[in-house]
C-alpha cells in the first residue's frame, strides 16, 4: 500500500534509505484521495518525521493539506494547530493564530510559543501581530513556555530577555 512505502521512506525501513522528500511526496500523492493517508500525514507532521521533506510541496500543495489540519485538529490533534495559527497569521486573521498557536503549544510545540510570542510582542512591521494585540506580558508568558518546552531555543531566550528589558514591566 502507499501509505506504508511513503512511511519506509520517511522513516528509512524496511530496506529502504531514508528519503524524507521521496516519502512526503508520495504520502502527499496518496492523501489527496484517502483521508487515511491524510491523517496519517499529519500524524507524521505532528511526530516531526516530515519537517526535513516538506520544502518538496509548493504553496498550491499547502493550501490542498490546511483542511486536513483542520480535521484533526477539531478531533483533538491540537499540535497541528501550529499550522492553522500559520495559515490564518497568512490571512491576517490575528485573533484565530493566537488561539491556534496557544492550543498547540499546549500539546507541546515550542515553536508555538515562539510564534505567539512574537505576535504579542512585535507589530506587523517587524514580522508580528498588529500594534492593537501587542502586549509585553503575554509576550513574556509564551516566550517563557517556549523556554521552558525547548531549553534549546536561543531565539526565545533573546525575545524573553528583550520582553523583560524592555517591556512595559507589566
């Protein structure tokens, strides 16, 4: 079945060498007609085994994989969230990222955090939310989770820094 060839590449299995893009496209391929490959596709996604194949799909592709996202993440997949509060950033629906992203990070995605953080904190000229949602202490609060979910993450430990220096000590 294509599903299962898709995950040999994906996961490098089964005698097959890992080949990331090789597996995302054919999963890509066989999720556009069964909604099983399509959970499975962001179950993957949600696993991270697709990050290093995902740059093979164009735009077109991502608005085709939003709605898949969205049926999971109405069934509780929540860190598929990250991609809705992606999409809906794109829109300039601020409000509905916010709420995305902070599902998400809750189901464990730093990099929701990071992206709440940054629409609190910066305004839409420097890569943020608009002026009107800033907000130094909401800010604060998702860079720390972002911190505190991935100790890794130099990028958040700036922004926590610069929310602390900077901010409205609020």
């Amino acid at each position: 079945d294509d599903i299962e060839v898709a995950l040999d590449y994906i996961i490098g299995r089964n005698g097959k060498q890992r080949d990331a893009k090789a597996g995302v496209r054919l999963l890509y391929q066989t999720a556009k007609d069964k909604p099983v490959a399509q959970r499975v596709f962001v179950e993957r996604w949600e696993q991270g085994d697709l990050d290093d194949g995902l740059s093979t799909l164009d735009n077109s592709e991502w608005d085709l994989i939003i709605p898949w996202f969205k049926v999971q993440y109405e069934k509780g997949k929540r860190r598929g969230g990250l991609v809705l509060g992606n999409e809906a950033y794109r829109g300039k629906d601020y409000d509905a990222a916010a709420r995305y992203w902070r599902a998400s990070g809750e189901a464990g995605c730093p990099r929701a955090w990071y992206l709440l953080g940054n629409l609190y904190w910066c305004d839409e000229d420097n890569g943020g939310g608009p002026k009107s949602m800033r907000s130094d202490a909401k800010a604060k609060y998702a860079y720390e989770r972002c911190v505190k979910a991935s100790g890794k993450w130099d990028e958040a430990w700036i922004r926590l820094g610069a929310v602390c220096l900077f901010g409205d000590k609020t």
